[in-house]
C-alpha cells in the first residue's frame, strides 16, 4: 500500500439509491404482471371474470419483437401497431446504456435484482465471491455474444423489410405477449429444470445468466465502449487498497485501471462506494474531464428512461392498435400452428420466400 496523504471520502454511499431504484422497477414489473394475467384470464373465460386493460409495458419482456420493429421503424418511417411501447422501452435503455454504460442491468432491470440478490446469497453461503476459473469463464462469456449475433444476422441480414413486416403483422407476434405468458404459466419440466439450475448457478457464481448468457446485456455492452462516462482512477492519490477489486460483482480489475472500460461494468458504481480516499474513484466525462455524481447519475437514468417512454404516452404510440376483440378471436385458436413460434432458417426462408412472391405479383399488377 501506497503511502500518501490521504483525504477521507465522505461521500454517501450510493448502492441503497440503486437498490430502491431497481426494486422500485421490479415491483412495477410484478404490477404489469398482475395486470396481465387478469387481461388473459379475462380472454381465456370469454369475458366473464374480473377485467383489467392489457399493461403496455408488458411489451418490455419482447426484446427481439421490439428490437424488429425499432428496425422496422427507422426503415419505413413507421411505428408498427402489434408491440408499440416495445419501441419506446427498447430506445429509453439504449439510451440510458449509452450515456451511463450497462447501467439498466444494475439499475433497472428485475433480473439483474434477482441475479443479484441470489449472489448476495452466495456469498453468504460461501463466505466469498466464487470466480469462475479463466479456461472457462472466456469461453462462457462468448456464448451471450454469439446468441446476440444470431438474433442480429436473423433481424438485420436474413429479413428484408417486407419479410420484417410480414412476421410483425403475424398471428404469433401480435399474441407473442401472451405466448411468453403461456411459457411461464404452463411452464414445462425442462424448462423449469433449466431456470432452477441458473438460479443454483447465480448463487455459486455471481450473475452468472447476465454474465454468461443474455444476449441482451451483450447488445448494451456495445453502448458501454461509446458511452461519454468513464468510471476514472486517480493514479496519484490510489492507496492501492483493493477495496474497489474486492467488491466488483464483474470481477473488473479496476486496482489496474486509469479508465475502466470493460463490456461487464454495469455503472453499478460499488468500486465508488468503497474507495476510501476522496476523488480518487470517480465517473467523469472523458469529453469535458468533469465528474458526475453518483445521485445524478441516479437521477438521470430514472429521468431519462420516463422521458423516453413518456414520449411514447404523449405521441399515442404506447397502447397498440388491437381491440379487445381481435384478441378473443386470437384465444380461439391460440394452440393451432398458425400461433406457432418460428423456429430455425427454413421458417426465414419461406417468409422471404412469401414476401418475394407477393412483390413479383404486385410487379406483374402494376404491368
């Protein structure tokens, strides 16, 4: 350890705001929750049992129809009707990921609080944090990235426009919201042995779905590099104490680092918390060099990400353009192959195929 005339950080902890936040956020996903289920209860008993509006916000835990219909969007000029609020909660966290990094894992998002919570356990357990060795822990890490590149050759490569239109406008997308409900309500063996086994994982090693395996903490990674916030250390003032490696949930060598640039930092700012020496661990600008404090940050992620899906309010673009209706039809043959989820290229294929067909014939119309 260093010696060097050290000036006590007396700045106030920030992880009990984080931890509020994020469960603050949880617990509105457990109310979309809630309301959802009486929206489909409501469908499944052909109106006869306690009714409550379908939550927009359930639109949230469609990250691949959101992410289809965001390119949609920017290619045709229009918002798509089928998952609208999708649009809008996809752009406030691309948003908030971009100027704070992966903040929405370790601020927002109900999973990141539970894979959390099951670390926090672990350790209790343990009595430590348990890494995963290094022959393994960079092969596992690749996995979430390659799942990101197939959803990415499937939405941006594979998929035309029209293609992209045409699986919008399907049967299986415009009820995708009660599909996912379906998977978890009636929840095979398998799958449940399978979420069983990453939350026994998430205890022996930390995070281990969001380190390992989300693809979509892969897709904001990408944010991290190009956000303008660095979490920045004072070489000369660093006593060299390791508190900032000890309490890193992503195992970053922050000890090591001038600037922590890392596809794992989560802006979660404990590395902060626990420094004890003033303006030595901070998150500054690297365009104007200035710091940002941790309850701004706080703040502004909470802002910003209102801000964006208030727009999505204010504009009409949140509620979808389906009737209560449509959506009784849809539950009378909801277990048929039209509802199917599509699986694999061939299904790619024969969209392409259909949407080629349908343009040659609009082709021959206009002759």
């Amino acid at each position: 350890m260093k010696k060097v005339k050290v000036i006590r950080n007396t700045n106030k902890p920030i992880q009990k705001v984080r931890l509020t936040v994020q469960s603050l956020f949880t617990l509105l996903s457990v109310w979309i929750g809630v309301e959802f289920y009486f929206f489909i209860t409501y469908l499944e008993s052909g109106g006869k049992t306690f009714f409550m509006n379908r939550p927009p916000g359930v639109d949230g835990y469609l990250p691949i129809s959101s992410l289809m219909s965001l390119r949609y969007t920017v290619a045709s000029g229009d918002i798509h009707w089928a998952h609208p609020a999708g649009i809008f909660i996809l752009l406030a966290i691309i948003l908030v990921s971009f100027i704070f990094g992966k903040s929405f894992c370790s601020w927002l998002c109900p999973v990141g609080l539970i894979s959390e919570s099951l670390g926090d356990l672990g350790e209790k357990i343990f009595k430590r944090k348990i890494k995963m060795p290094k022959f393994l822990d960079y092969p596992l890490r690749s996995l979430k990235y390659l799942m990101l590149a197939f959803f990415a050759y499937v939405i941006f490569f594979a998929m035309d426009i029209a293609a992209l239109k045409m699986f919008l406008d399907s049967p299986y997308n415009q009820v995708a919201d009660i599909k996912m409900y379906y998977f978890f309500a009636n929840i095979s063996r398998f799958s449940l042995i399978v979420i069983v086994v990453l939350a026994l994982l998430s205890v022996v090693f930390r995070n281990f779905w969001c380190r390992y395996l989300c693809p979509y903490g892969a897709f904001l990674s990408f944010f991290t590099f190009l956000s303008p916030y660095k979490i920045k250390r004072s070489i000369p003032t660093c006593i060299d104490c390791d508190k900032c490696n000890k309490v890193c949930p992503s195992f970053i060598n922050i000890a090591k680092a001038k600037v922590v640039i890392s596809d794992e930092c989560t802006s979660c700012l404990n590395c902060v918390d626990a420094c004890p020496v003033k303006n030595t661990l901070e998150l500054k600008s690297v365009i104007t060099k200035k710091t940002i404090k941790p309850r701004t940050v706080a703040i502004a992620i909470v802002v910003l990400f209102m801000a964006v899906t208030g727009l999505g309010m204010l504009t009409g673009n949140w509620q979808n353009k389906m009737e209560l209706s449509d959506y009784i039809e849809h539950m009378k043959n909801i277990e048929s192959s039209t509802y199917s989820h599509p699986t694999g290229t061939e299904h790619l294929e024969e969209i392409n195929k259909e949407t080629s067909e349908m343009n040659v014939n609009r082709e021959r119309m206009k002759q």
